[in-house]
C-alpha cells in the first residue's frame, strides 16, 4: 500500500514567531506543489502555534505540538493539554521525544497515558521509538518493549494514522546519522513489531521516518527503507530543510530531482 511521505520539523526550544513565519513563506515558495504530495508537519514551540496555525490554515502544511501533559486535570501549572494544542491550530503531536524522557520524567508509561490523551482529541500521534545510548542487548528488543507499553490498550484502528519516529538516543545533535544497515533494522523492527500487533493492514497504514542527525546528504540512503525524514538543525532552516522535502518527494514518489 502506498503510504504518504512525511517531513517532521522540530523546531524545539527555538524560533521567534516572525522566524516561523518567515520560514514558513519561504517552504511554501521553494516547495510549491510539492507540498500536495508531502505530509509537511512542523512542531513550533507553543508560543509561536497560533500565529503560525492562521497562516497555514487551509495549505497542506500541518503543525504539531511538542509535548502534552499526562493528565486533562487542569492544575498542572506550565504544561498543555492535548485539547489545548487542538484548539491552538494542531494536528499532530509528538510524544516521547529522547529530550522528554531525560528532561521531563516521561517514561513508557506516561507516554502512554499521552497517546490516550492525544486520541481522545483527535490529534495524530507521532511516537518516538529509539534505543536508549547506553542500551545494552539486541535493538529490537528494546524497541518492542518501548512500543508494547507506550501503545497498551489503543484500539488497533485508532492508530492507522500514527507516525512513528525511529530516533535511537546516539544518534541526536551528531554531524551524520547512523549507517543505512542499522537505521533499517530499526524500520523492520517496528514494521514487523506493528504487523504482528495491529494486523498486516493497520501495520501498513503507519508512516515510520527516521529522525536524528538528517542531512540533505544522507537523505537518500536514509529513504531506501524509510517513509520520511525528521530533524530539528536542519529542520529550523528552511533552505536545507526544502532540500531534505525535495529529496523525499524524488526517492518516495519519482518527483522532481533531489537536487536544490
Ligand atoms: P537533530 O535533532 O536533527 O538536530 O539531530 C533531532 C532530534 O533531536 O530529534
């Protein structure tokens, strides 16, 4: 079946809203029609979702929350609720991100609770899968248990949608990312491991991308397994990050050429 291609950019802890906006009108002139035939989702810090959420509303880009707390109990003073990234313009969001584990107490099971939260309003799980940099044992088997208990008691059916994003702890903030050979058996893994859970159909339905150090030199390698392609330095540049949406346009649907 023929999965639509994604391009994630994270933005994390940076970007003004006129940068996000700046960056935004400068991908929907490099990018034109292409973007018809791209999943573009973009995950700006809170502050700037708004702004950006009028400008892109009605265009095919999408945008994501980062984060959500989880709990819908109101009293929790600085965090935001997956109703609120809704009513803000999102989509998406992303959940157990490798930053949100070490930073922010999330474990697969809070993870958890966020993937219910996300469901219950509407909004597009993007699940972070990875190993852990001081993993010791087969990877596989680390990524079925992170999936196992970050998805325990979804309904098959309400994840045909989900993304997932395979982003093994080392391969963060490096120059390049991993070999070709290792970033696919982190694919197959989860492919398998969704196949086996969700049914062939569903499994098939869900996008897996790659994240961690993604260059425009790499992206090619990367797609041979890959459904689409995240990053946060490349992604917070608009030139290079079009460059990356131009090469997963050419290696996922023959459009145009990889080169800028
Ligand atoms: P990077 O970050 O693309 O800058 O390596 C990726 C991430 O933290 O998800």
């Amino acid at each position: 079946m023929e999965r639509k291609p994604l391009a994630l950019a994270n933005w994390k802890m940076a970007m003004t809203v006129d940068q996000g906006l700046t960056y935004v009108r400068t991908m929907q002139a490099d990018l034109g029609g292409l973007l018809n035939i791209i999943d573009l989702v973009i995950c700006p810090p809170a502050t700037a979702l708004w702004p950006l959420s009028q400008h892109v509303r009605g265009t095919p880009i999408a945008l994501g929350g980062q984060n959500l707390a989880p709990t819908d109990d109101s009293a929790r003073t600085g965090e935001i609720s997956a109703d609120l990234l809704a009513d803000a313009g999102c989509q998406y969001v992303m959940l157990g991100h490798w930053e949100t584990r070490r930073y922010q107490g999330d474990t697969d099971e809070t993870i958890n609770a966020k993937v219910h939260l996300a469901l219950k309003s509407r909004l597009i799980p993007i699940l972070f899968v990875g190993e852990a940099h001081d993993q010791d044992g087969p990877v596989c088997a680390a990524l079925e248990q992170q999936l196992a208990t970050m998805l325990r008691d979804c309904r098959p059916e309400r994840l045909e949608d989900m993304v997932i994003v395979y982003e093994p702890e080392s391969a963060i903030g490096q120059i390049a990312p991993p070999s070709p050979e290792h970033v696919c058996t982190g694919y197959e893994c989860i492919r398998n491991w969704l196949s086996t859970t969700c049914g062939p159909a569903i499994a098939e339905s869900i996008r897996i991308i790659y994240g961690g150090s993604v260059t425009p030199e790499h992206a090619l390698q990367l797609l041979e397994c890959m459904d689409g392609l995240g990053a946060t330095r490349r992604g917070r540049d608009a030139a290079i990050f079009a460059d990356i949406v131009r090469q997963i346009a050419y290696a996922k649907g023959g459009f145009g050429s990889p080169a800028p």
